[in-house]
C-alpha cells in the first residue's frame, strides 16, 4: 500500500499539460482598429455605406502621403493603373494564378504593406476597396494585414462570411437572395455536391468542408508563392511547409475514402484520363457558373502550356531527386540529400519565387492548378470563367485535387525514400521509455482507445450575400452545413526518464488495413501518417505521466466567430459593456479542431497511434525558446511560423519522413503504438 501511494504522488507531481495562448484585453487603439477591418470588409461587392470610411475613400489619396510609404514608386504606379482605369474590373473573376491580375495585386499589396504607419495602411486600404476588384483587393489586404507587425492578433471574419459565394452551392444563394427579397428570416441546408450514383460523394463532406476550404485558402496568404524575400525576409522552411501540409491533406482524405469503403485516391498523370469530373454546382458573384468538368477527359494544351511541357519540367524534377541535386540559375548545383533537401524541392515543385530554377524546372504544381481549371474550355475559346482549382478556396472541393496533389506528393515520397533510413541511433532517446499509452474519450459511451466521430450540423451567416443598400432592417439569412466533428479525447502517455530533461511528444496516427482489409506494414502504412499533435513537456526523473487534452493540438485551430458575433462583441467592448481579448499568435490557418480525426466506421475502425519522444534540448533550433513560449504558437504542425524560425528542427513527419526497412530496429524505447478504434455514429453522443 506505501509503495503505490508513492507512485501516485510521483505521478501528480510530474502531471503536464498545455500552457494556454497567451491572450490580452484589448485596448481602445486595437478595438478600433479591429471594427475598422470589420466594416471594411462587410458587403464587399457593395460600395462602401459606412460614413466614417466614406469620408476617407472620398478625401484620402496617397500621393499626397509619399513620404509615409517605403515605396514611393510603387504608390505611384497602383494609383496610375486606378486612374488610367488600367485594372481588373470589379465584376471580373480574379484568378491568383492570372499573371496580369497577380502584378495588379502584387502592387496593391506592396503598396499596403509598405505603409509606415497602420492609419496610412488602412486609409489606403479603404482609398483602393471600391476602386479594385473585390476578390483582388480582399486578398491583398488579408496578405498584408496577416504579415503587418502593428496588426498582429487582428481577427479576420470566416471567410465563408466574407465571400460566402465561393463557399456555398447556387440553391442556397437563390434562396438566400429569395429570402431577403421577401425579408424572410431563413435557415437554408446545403446539401453537398454529387448524387449517390457517384461514389466520389461519399467523402464530399471533407473535400467541401469549408473549415478545410478556408485553412487551405489561409495557408496560401501565409505562404505564398509570389512572395519575396525582401519583404521580410526568408520564410523559414516554406517549401518543406508547402510539401507537408499538402501530404497531410492527402494523407486525411486518403483516411476518409479508407473510412468509406474507398480505395486510397489514384494520382493524375499527363497523358491518362481524368476518370472523375466534377459539377460543383456553384456561381460566381457575377452570375457566371463555375464550369463542370465531365467524366473521363483528358488533359489539352492551352495557348501558353503544353502537357509536353508538364512532362518535360517533371522530367527535370525527377532527374533531379535521382541524381541528388538540383541546377540553379546560375549552373551550381545544390544537393538534395540532406535535411534542407526537401525544403529545396518544394520551392522548386510550387512553384514558389524561392524557386532554384523556375525557367529550367517550371511550375509544376500551379501550372497543374491551370491545367485542370482550364481543361473544359483549353482553347479559351468560349469564354468560361475559372473552374474551382483556379482558387484555393474552392480547389479541395474537386476531387481532382487530390489526385493531383497525390502526383506531386509522389515526387516528394521519391525523394525522401532515397534518403537513408534514420538508424536506431537517430531515432532513440537515450534514458527515455515511453512505459504506456492510452487514449480516453470525454462521452459516457467511450471505453479507452476508443473514439467516436459524428456529424452534427453549423450556421453560415449569409448577410454578406445579398445585396442590402438601401436597407434599414437586416434579415436574418443562415445556411445550415453538416460538418464531421469527433468527442473530445486526451492522451495519457507513462513516460520514464533516468534524469530530468525537457522532450517533445510527436503524435501520429497510421492506417492499420489497407482497402482489402489487409494489415499495411509499417513502410508503406508511414507515408500516409496524420500527424495529430507536437507538443513540448519537462520530464522529471522517474515515472511521469503526461496528459494532453486534443483541443490543444498544435495542428488544429477552433471554429472562428461569425461576422455578426465579432462584430457585436468588438462594439460592446467599445462601449464598456464587456472584455474583448486577442491573442498576437492567433492564427487563421489550420485545420478545424472538428476535422482532427478521420470518419472511422460505424462498426469501428482500428487505426495505429504512435507516440514519439524526443529531445527538446537537440531538436529546437529557435535560440532561447523555451517549452512555455512553443505552446503558445497554434497551429504548428501545418503552418510554421510567420515569421521567424521554425522551433522544432527536425525533418516535418519525422520519422515516418524515410523508409522503415526493419520494424524490429525501428521500435526504441522512446517510440510506442497501440491500437485505437475510431467509430461513426449517427447522433452526437452524451458527454
């Protein structure tokens, strides 16, 4: 008896959990500032309304406040495009990939982020609002709002409730507009594309879940391709980013066919049919349709891209991950076969500004985008606007996107299974054995390593869908989606340690069976690894016992508030009525905490949950960053850093990154798997 009350006490003392994000009340200055951005992107395909911002689009120009930007010149050319009406039109479909319409937007965001001063920014920024393209204007301004220092912790609407037309099918927008028409108060279902007679429909719910529509879309503001360095320097590990958050959204959509009875999705190739087309039953605000791609067509050549040319640059790229370098612009060669490879590869495969070699080594995976928005009209001979993977909010709604992506991401698995496999001595942590592990759900039903997902439904405010000049009384629109969504979990992990040292605890979860109900064995089941969590923990000598709430995944973000309901709690703060905090890590971009694990089955589904121990003291590459401050950066796992260095240095997946040859050398003390069911039910279940 005095031996296991020693051990509970033991256990107490050494109990660790996430340090919470560090958020502050917010002052008068940052309650303005928040309302600001609010109005000015509330209505945005309607002229500004609100007086205060009027005032400022009618009296402020900025050639008359040259001095207050870093560019000049750049001022001068934005405001000359505006004067000579040389820009996109407002009812023209902005396409990030256009050339002519990134330079515009290009402009506009160095114009804005060049400011000195945020009142010069946002004047600007509501000086440009009604002379620009909506969507253009809306994704400069969130680049540079996102990447400004005296912005930090400003909270950007859902951008469903910014430009929901991007996110919504054309039923629900009729109805929307029908309801205001009638000044109706409505709630509107939106059903999700495709019928029963198209298998694909089976996992719809996560290729159009627009928490995953709108983190994509995020990602791309905070990395983008056109970025340059001097800006604000390097993004530290971009292409490696851009690699592992697209192997990660392969890798979940791979797990959700598996969950429904579906073979892993089958990559595209240049010159075979696109088995799949696609209606995505969607308009544009302009009224044009997006096109529908029909069963079975093949890839054609546009008037600037061939597929010969697709074929080529791949070429380039293969021979280069076969030789284990890469050719830069001018004829060095870089290596490959090291850590920094893939980060090297990524840049190239995007293809991002960072790229190498972009003449030699093309663009594959945006010229990819463009191929397949443009496969219905190549010739652009009848006019019709971009089909959905011509924009990151609307692209993983097509399930070409994953073949696509599962193309590209087949490159990066090239490369990284000629990397040498990590030895025993890469992979243990000396002094460190992972004793237990077990996972235990929060609902009266579960029992331990077992889990269960549902589906359960969400409200869309649809306000910014309709027109509303003139209005004095707003109608209360709402669409109502089904969302995957899981019961909340922790990890309860028995780690002992010989001494005290400081770690991190690396989480994955593995197909256990591939599609014929075969067991996958480890080196081919590793590659399609949903990293769950990465958190920093202090372990004290002996037995420890660290528990980890899922809601602290450093993978995932929480719903975001709706446009009215920030909006309403940014004014009562205002006037005194309650606290408004913000938080200056809070991130945009992650994945929905909802979307964390996959479907499972309603018999169940046994998946495999590794858990990983490692050394913070050798993996942390950020000087001076303790446990403490790696907690408060959310979502992590798949968006880095926005600026700065990434705090963990080791390889993104380690170390399911490089083949396993041997599952015997592979398991060291530090590194335990257990089974864990995952079962769908029909009803959220009790807690």
């Amino acid at each position: 008896m005095t031996i296991l009350l020693v051990l509970e006490v033991v256990a107490a003392l050494t109990f660790s959990e996430a340090v919470p994000q560090q958020e502050v009340k917010a002052d008068m200055t940052f309650l303005t500032r928040q309302l600001q951005v609010l109005k000015l992107l509330r209505h945005l395909n309607q002229p500004l309304s609100d007086p205060e911002l009027t005032a400022i689009k009618n009296s402020f120009s900025p050639l008359n406040h040259l001095n207050k930007f870093k560019e000049p010149e750049t001022v001068k050319l934005l405001v000359g495009l505006i004067t000579k009406g040389k820009v996109l039109q407002r009812d023209t479909v902005f396409s990030l990939f256009h050339p002519r319409h990134r330079y515009e937007m290009v402009t506009l965001f160095e114009t804005l982020y060049g400011a000195t001063d945020y009142d010069t920014f946002f004047r600007t920024a509501v000086y440009a609002r009604d002379r620009l393209n909506p969507r253009q204007f809306l994704y400069a301004f969130s680049v540079a709002l996102l990447h400004r220092q005296d912005c930090r912790g400003i909270r950007l609407p859902p951008a469903y409730e910014i430009t929901p037309h991007m996110f919504l099918t054309t039923d629900v927008v009729r109805k929307a507009y029908k309801a205001k028409m009638t000044r109706t108060p409505t709630v509107i279902p939106m059903k999700f594309t495709g019928s029963v007679n198209n298998p694909e429909q089976r996992v719809a719910y996560f290729g159009e879940d627009i928490g995953m529509n709108s983190h994509h879309s995020h990602w791309h503001m905070d990395f983008p391709f056109w970025w340059k360095q001097e800006y604000a320097g390097y993004k530290d590990r971009k292409g490696e980013l851009f690699y592992y958050m697209h192997h990660q959204m392969v890798a979940r959509f791979d797990a959700e066919r598996l969950s429904n009875d579906l073979p892993v999705v089958e990559p595209l190739e240049w010159d075979q049919k696109i088995v799949e087309g696609f209606a995505p039953g969607a308009t544009y605000e302009n009224g044009q349709e997006f096109p529908m791609r029909p069963d079975n067509m093949c890839f054609s050549d546009l008037p600037f891209l061939t597929v010969q040319d697709m074929k080529i640059f791949e070429g380039r790229i293969r021979d280069a991950i076969a030789s284990g370098y890469v050719k830069t612009v001018d004829s060095r060669l870089m290596s490959l076969n090291n850590t920094a490879g893939i980060n090297l590869l990524g840049e190239i495969v995007e293809s991002s500004t960072h790229s190498v070699n972009p003449v030699f080594y093309g663009k594959l995976h945006n010229d990819g985008h463009v191929m397949l928005s443009k496969v219905t009209d190549p010739h652009l001979r009848y006019g019709v606007p971009p089909g959905v993977m011509e924009h990151f909010e609307t692209a993983t709604r097509d399930p070409a996107f994953f073949r696509l992506h599962k193309h590209v991401d087949n490159l990066f698995k090239f490369h990284k299974d000629l990397l040498v496999p990590y030895s025993f001595h890469e992979l243990e942590f000396p002094g460190v054995k992972i004793e237990a592990v077990k996972v235990i759900g929060t609902c009266k039903a579960s029992t331990p390593n077992h889990l269960i997902t549902y589906f359960d439904e969400s409200h869309i405010d649809l306000n910014n869908i309709v027109d509303t000049s003139g209005q004095k009384e707003v109608v209360d629109i709402k669409a109502l989606v089904s969302r995957l969504n899981h019961e909340p979990f922790k990890y309860v992990i028995t780690v002992h340690s010989e001494k005290p040292v400081r770690a991190i605890v690396r989480v994955f979860l593995l197909p256990k069976y591939n599609w014929f109900g075969q067991m996958v064995p480890l080196d081919e089941a590793r590659w399609g690894a949903i990293e769950l969590d990465r958190f920093p923990v202090s372990l004290v000598h002996g037995d420890n016992i660290v528990t980890r709430n899922s809601e602290d995944s450093t993978v995932t973000i929480p719903e975001p508030r709706s446009f009215p309901d920030l909006m309403n709690d940014v004014q009562k703060a205002i006037r005194g009525e309650q606290d408004f905090k913000y938080d200056i890590h809070h991130r945009h971009c992650g994945f929905p905490h909802r979307l964390l694990l996959p479907k499972g089955k309603p018999e169940g589904m046994v998946y495999r949950l590794f858990v990983v121990v490692t050394d913070y003291d050798k993996d942390v590459v950020a000087p001076g960053m303790s446990p403490d401050d790696v907690n408060t950066l959310s979502s992590l796992g798949y968006c880095g850093v926005m600026d700065g260095k990434m705090p963990d240095g080791k390889p993104m997946g380690f170390p399911f990154d490089r083949r396993v040859p041997s599952e015997e050398t592979f398991y060291t003390p530090n590194i335990k798997t257990i089974d864990l069911t995952i079962k769908n039910v029909k009803q959220k279940p009790t807690e």
